[in-house]
C-alpha cells in the first residue's frame, strides 16, 4: 500500500531541522551521522548512539531499517570488508538477521530521538519497511547506493511524495539519470531531491573517493548534492563541504573494536564530534563570496598599510621628487596610489624626516 495519507509533521521539532534547512538561503550542510546496524541489533546500544550524535551536535541519526527475508537470499556471500569485520557468520543472512532492529523498536527509537531533539531517520531496504517508516512519519527517505537500480523500492517512496536523498555509490551518471526519472515520473519534485556521491568500499581509498564527481553531479542533474563517506577519518568529509556538498553522511559508532560489519570503517565518538565542528568551522570560513575588508581586519587597515613621508627634511616650495619622498607605515595619511600626483610639486610647508604628507 502506498503511503500517501501520512504528513510530514512539521509541528514536531524533530522533523523541522531538514525542513528549515531545504527553505533557508543561509549555507549549512546537514549532517548525518550514520549509526547504521552498529548497534548490532541492541536497542541500549541504538540508543547510545543517538546520544553520541546529539553530543556531537549532528542534524540528524540515520538507522537502517529491513527484513532479512525480503533483501537477500540464504546462500549470498558477505563481502570481502564483512568477511574481515564480522567472522561469526558465514552468509549475508546469517549476518543481517542479528542487525535487525523490531517496529517497537524503531517506535522507542523514534520517540527517543525526539526527545534528544534530534532527527530520526532510517534507509529503506525493502519495500514492507519503506511503507512501515512512512507511517511512523519518517520526513526524509534515505535511499541506498545498492537500491539506486531497484524501480520497485524507488516507486515506492516516490509515491509518498516526501524529500528524498539518493545515494550514488557504484553508479555511473546513467544510472543516477534513470532513478531520477523514476522518482520524478512517480511523485518526487526535483527540488526534493539530493544526490549524494559515494564510493562502495569499506573503507574507502583516498585514491578511489574522487570528490569532483560530487560536482559533476550538481552541474548534470541541476540537484542540490551531497557526500556519504567510507573513508577512515574525517579529512574527507571536511574537504566534500569546501567543495561544495550540502549534505554529509558519516557511519559512527561506539567502539571500533566491536564486532559488526561497519565498525571499523566508522568514526569514534570524539571524531564525530571533531567532524562536525570542523564542518561548521568551513561553513563560516567560506562566507558570502563578497571580495570586500572583513569588519575584524579594518582597525589593521592603518597599521599595515603605507602612506607618502618625506624621506629627509623638506623645505617650503622645494620639489618632491624620488629622492625625497618615500613610503613607510602607517596608512594615516596619503595613500601611495597617488604617488604620481605629487611627484614634481613643489612642498607647501616645511617636513621633518618621516613627516606625513
């Protein structure tokens, strides 16, 4: 059933954050912290991670939300990163069933989150738990670099009619053309779209992260853009927000050493924090784009700028010339564009050495 009937609840804090953000002219990246399945199907630990991403002051905790039946086949091999990770199971099922989170679950999740004033949100695997999260009134559907081929799952949270960011990893622009379309053919505005460049490895080389494609992006597809980002550390992430991107999504967990797939290729909690604040610190260096004196550097303005001094002692109606006249601090006086103007005038006064003109 498709979800049309459910509004998005602008009068609950929780949801407002995305929303001021798509309506304000003022550059803020939202920032999602990715908890993922990194609290290895444990609701304490799903908790804990939404008070890590409250600490570190993120706009929003993304959850994963799926039924292992419904998204892989009993016999699907792990990847090569999971194998490494998470040695307990041998198939992708095995894996996934112990990461699941229950609906009551992601209920007590959901009205935690708005609690800690933070913004729940939750991919999509399948197309039980888009419908399950569109009533639970989740503003924001989060879909995967894995399902930017799934037409069924992209109809799906089309119809809902609500913001979506589409991930890009192993897409080429093809592929990110096609899934617009649908999501614009079945009940998306382009405006409500965001497109996030990504790289599918975990964690993802440096030499691998290509970040101009994130450019390559807004310019072909005319759509606010994004980064989710696999690389170990935050220098990444940090540098994506100078380039341009609107949104950042990061995994985060507890401890890097638990056992789980994505722990390792996640940030700690004192790296999130540091993540974020080193996002807003960029956000205030690039400013407006203006080339004028900013207000803190005005009262330099007179101490580090030059004027026109006599160079010795001058008499009256004696000609200035190069010999002597020169140009020292402080910019008190006149300025030594008009240098040219004074040349070859006779003095009107009589100057001491170092005597402003």
């Amino acid at each position: 059933m498709v979800c049309l009937a459910v509004p998005c609840t602008r009068d609950r804090l929780v949801t407002n954050t995305f929303e001021k953000w798509l309506e304000s002219n003022l550059r803020k990246t939202y920032i999602i912290a990715e908890a993922g399945v990194n609290h290895n199907g444990d609701l304490k630990l799903a908790k804990k991670l939404v008070d890590v991403a409250v600490d570190a002051k993120a706009d929003a905790v993304k959850f994963q939300t799926f039924k292992t039946e419904k998204i892989v086949t009993k016999s699907a091999s792990k990847a090569a990163y999971q194998n490494a990770n998470e040695k307990q199971s041998s198939t992708q099922f095995e894996m996934l069933k112990k990461l699941e989170l229950s609906h009551p679950d992601h209920h007590e999740l959901f009205a935690y989150c708005e609690k800690r004033q933070i913004q729940f949100l939750s991919t999509p695997f399948d197309l039980e738990s888009a419908d399950f999260l569109c009533k639970l009134g989740v503003p924001i559907f989060k879909i995967p670099s894995g399902e930017i081929t799934n037409l069924p799952l992209l109809k799906k949270i089309a119809g809902f009619k609500k913001s979506v960011i589409l991930s890009s990893g192993m897409s080429t622009l093809d592929d990110i053309q096609n899934a617009l379309e649908v999501l614009r053919k079945y009940g998306c505005s382009k405006e409500d779209i965001s497109v996030l460049h990504c790289c599918t490895e975990y964690p993802t080389p440096f030499n691998a992260v290509n970040l101009n494609a994130m450019q390559t992006i807004r310019e072909k597809f005319n759509v606010k853009v994004g980064y989710s980002d696999h690389t170990r550390g935050t220098s990444i992430p940090i540098a994506a927000v100078a380039l341009g991107a609107q949104i950042i999504e990061k995994h985060f967990t507890l401890d890097k050493n638990l056992a789980g797939p994505d722990h390792l290729a996640s940030l700690d909690p004192a790296e999130l924090r540091y993540m974020v604040q080193e996002i807003r610190n960029i956000e205030l260096a690039l400013g407006d784009g203006l080339k004028l004196p900013a207000e803190v550097e005005l009262k330099n303005m007179q101490v580090v700028r030059k004027s026109i001094v006599a160079a010795k002692k001058i008499k009256k109606g004696e000609i200035f010339s190069e010999e002597n006249l020169t140009v020292k601090r402080p910019g008190t006086g006149i300025s030594p564009l008009h240098w040219d103007e004074f040349i070859g005038r006779p003095a009107t006064k009589d100057y001491e050495e170092d005597e402003l003109l």
